[in-house]
C-alpha cells in the first residue's frame, strides 16, 4: 500500500516511485536530484492515479523541453472522429501532453476515453464542461457546481487542470480601470470574470482554493494555475494586470506546495522579442521556479495562417531562458478550429523550438541529435538524414518531388554541391561539375 499521496509527497519522503524511476532514466538524471528538484517545487511529474495507461513525463527546467497539444470539440464543429485523428497524430508525432478543451457535445464520454487510450499526459479546463455539463445560464451555476466538476475531471483521470485561481476580485478591478487593448483574451478567465460581474461574488476557485487542494491531492492532479490576464496583443504585454495576477499565482503556488500538490504555471500569451527573457526571469522568481508553461508566446500579432511560426520563435526563447512546457500554436490560430494537417504543422514547429531551446540549454544529448544529422549530410547519406528529420514524412516527399541527375545531390546544387565536391577534393579526385 502506498504511504504517500502525491509524486511530490513522495519525494518530500524521500520514496522512489516508480513514474520517478522511469522519467530519471529517460531524461539522464540521478533519482536523488529528481527528487530534490521535485520537493523544492521545481519539477513535477503529473501522474493522475486514475490515468493507467499513462506513461510520465516530468516537467522542469532541468529536463527536456515538452509540448502539448490542444484538441477537442466546439458547437460550430463538432465531429469526435476529426478530434481523435488529431489526438493521434499528435501521440504519433510525440507529443508528450493533450489538453481537452471540448466545449460541446459528451464532453465526459469524450474525455474518458481520450484518458483511456492516452499514454501523454491529459490536461482540461473544468470551466468550460462546467457550462456543458450542467446546460444553464452561467451566472446561474453554483459555487459548489464549479468544485463539483473538478472532482469529476479528477475522477475520471485528468493528469493536470487549467483553474484561473489567481483572478480575484481585486485583479477584476484592476482590468476594468486600466486603458488595456484588448482586455482579457483568456475564454476561461472570461468565464470566471463574466460570472464573478453577475454575480457580484468572488472567484470560487481562488475563495475555496484549499478546497480545489485538496481534490487535486485525492487524485494527485497537478494544478496549472491559468493567467486569466495574460497578454492577447503586444500592446498588453508585461502590463500591471498581468504581474498582478503573477504576483497572486505566486503566493496560491506556495499554498499548494504546503499541501503536497504539484503546480504548473501558464504564462503569456503575446510578448515583443525583447521582453521574453524578463518574462522568464520574474515568474522563475515570483513562482520560486515552478515549472512554466507558456503559450508561444506569440512575437508579433500581424501573422494569421502562420502564429505556429510567431510562436515557435518565442517558444524557442521562452523555453531557453526558464520555460518548460510549450504550448503548441497551429497555423489556424485566431482564424478557426484547427483540422488534423494543422496540428501536425503546429506540432512540428513547437518541436523544433523545444529541441532548439534544449541544445541551447545544454542539455545532455540535445546536440547529439543535430550531430548526427551533420554526419549523415557530409556523408550524403540520404537515407540516414531523413531517420533522423523531424518530420521524415515531409523530408522524403520533398526530394522525391525533384529528382537530381546525380543520386548523392539535389537539384538544388546538383554537381555543384559544395559537400560533394569538397570530399572530392579533399580525397584529391577530379572535380567533375561540367562534365
């Protein structure tokens, strides 16, 4: 029998579990530093008790860089076999976390059986279900109705949930009274927000925050304390609503750590290349380097059918300065619900900026994977280069899509391929380019 309730718990105690045990040997790091990090707060393993086909992943600065993928359903699209093609292709292409944000439809069933068939990790937004679930007026719904859907996303397996606790009734003033552009992007702090202005009550989430505590403890469900104020436009980026907001994310994070509880916390959002390093540097100091979990950020608000490329670019920044956790952006961002081709292409990108973030850091065995690639393009190996692409798929149609008189070439250079002729004559060949 168990003898701790969370993965934190556990290594607050000093007990070796076994999801510890498999994320230690997959990331290359001793058990005893995973452990450490994990008691101080600074690494998590989110592991739902009821999630049995899960394989763990850990979240931290110190590991590798994870991506998550957001799916689900919506009214104006509501086709459950489009979202399961995307939840596999996104478990085909490695991802390591799938949000749920279905907000239509059997979202429970749906839920369930994601959980079911997930060996990522499988994060959701109680709020939105909530509205589903029990089908009536927003301001109608009851405190004790929002907690009660917590629970039930805790039951059923849910590996991390997104609460917008740090949004008070303080932090609603302040974004009523200051001159913001576009005053809350976030569709669950909205939610909360518009719900907390009919009724005149406080944010149930942060008012019964030991409440929500102690689910998450029941079921060892890591918190991700959502930013209901972050950053929709660079306009907004790094304004006194969103450190507010940090500022209060970071004392419930202290709360949940008394308690044993894991916690992840979401950060912006639209943020200038130039303020992506300080964005980092205070939530690592506000939330005392609990793992980040940001949403691109997106560089530039002028780019709709490419934000997977504003985001992979901050992404990459983000995540070599202190982020963790990238949230994937496709290139449907701001324009509709993302079909299956878009999230691989949001996936691939959110890859290549974790990967490139990861060899910046330094991390063990990051760079070998690049070196290796170089091998095989000095070598002209072909075959090897495309094992070793991101996307091998793509790779392969491209060079079976113009075809080379030369097989070692492309058609780009052909017999002036500069790899080709040095080795050529570096081995002190003739070098036939006109012949």
């Amino acid at each position: 029998m168990k003898n701790y309730s969370t993965q934190m718990d556990a290594a607050k105690k000093g007990i070796i579990t076994q999801e510890m045990m498999h994320v230690a040997k997959d990331e290359n790091i001793t058990v005893e530093r995973l452990m450490a990090l994990m008691s101080e707060g600074q690494l998590v393993i989110p592991t739902n008790k009821n999630h049995t086909s899960l394989t763990p992943y850990g979240l931290g600065n110190a590991l590798r860089t994870k991506i998550n993928v957001n799916l689900g359903t919506s009214k104006d699209c509501l086709n459950i076999e489009e979202e399961f093609k995307k939840f596999q292709t996104a478990i085909d292409l490695g991802a390591e976390a799938i949000m749920d944000l279905s907000s239509y439809g059997d979202t429970k069933r749906f839920r369930r059986e994601l959980i079911a068939r997930s060996t990522a990790m499988i994060g959701t937004v109680p709020i939105y279900d909530g509205l589903v679930y029990y089908n009536k007026p927003l301001n109608e719904i009851t405190e004790e109705e929002w907690l009660d859907v917590v629970e039930m996303h805790a039951e059923d397996g849910v590996d991390f949930i997104t609460l917008h606790c740090g949004l008070n009734r303080e932090i609603a003033e302040k974004i009523k009274n200051t001159n913001r552009l576009m005053p809350m992007v976030s569709r669950g702090g909205a939610l909360i927000f518009s719900w907390m202005e009919m009724t005149g009550r406080e944010n149930p989430f942060y008012e019964h925050f030991d409440q929500v505590l102690e689910i998450c403890r029941e079921y060892d469900v890591t918190i991700s304390l959502g930013d209901a104020c972050r950053p929709g436009c660079l306009a907004d980026a790094g304004d006194i609503a969103q450190i507010a907001e940090l500022v209060t994310i970071g004392e419930l994070t202290k709360r949940a750590w008394k308690k044993d509880v894991q916690v992840i916390v979401e950060g912006p959002g639209h943020v200038p290349l130039n303020q992506i390093e300080a964005n980092m540097t205070i939530q690592q100091s506000i939330c005392s380097g609990a793992p980040f979990y940001v949403l691109g950020p997106l560089v530039t608000d002028v780019a709709p059918g490419y934000d997977h490329i504003t985001s992979a670019i901050g992404g990459a920044i983000a995540a070599s300065q202190g982020a963790s956790f990238l949230c994937y952006v496709t290139p449907a961002e701001h324009l509709r619900l993302p079909n299956t081709d878009d999230v691989k292409e949001g996936i691939i990108a959110c890859k290549i900026a974790a990967h490139a973030a990861d060899v910046a850091k330094g991390l063990s065995g990051a760079a070998l994977w690049d070196y290796k690639m170089s091998v095989a393009r000095k070598n002209l190996d072909w075959d090897t280069m495309f094992e070793l692409a991101i996307d091998p798929e793509k790779a392969k149609r491209y060079r079976k899509d113009s075809h080379p008189e030369n097989p070692d070439t492309c058609t780009m250079c052909g017999k002036m391929c500069s790899i080709r002729n040095m080795k050529k004559a570096m081995a002190g060949d003739h070098v036939d380019i006109m012949d």
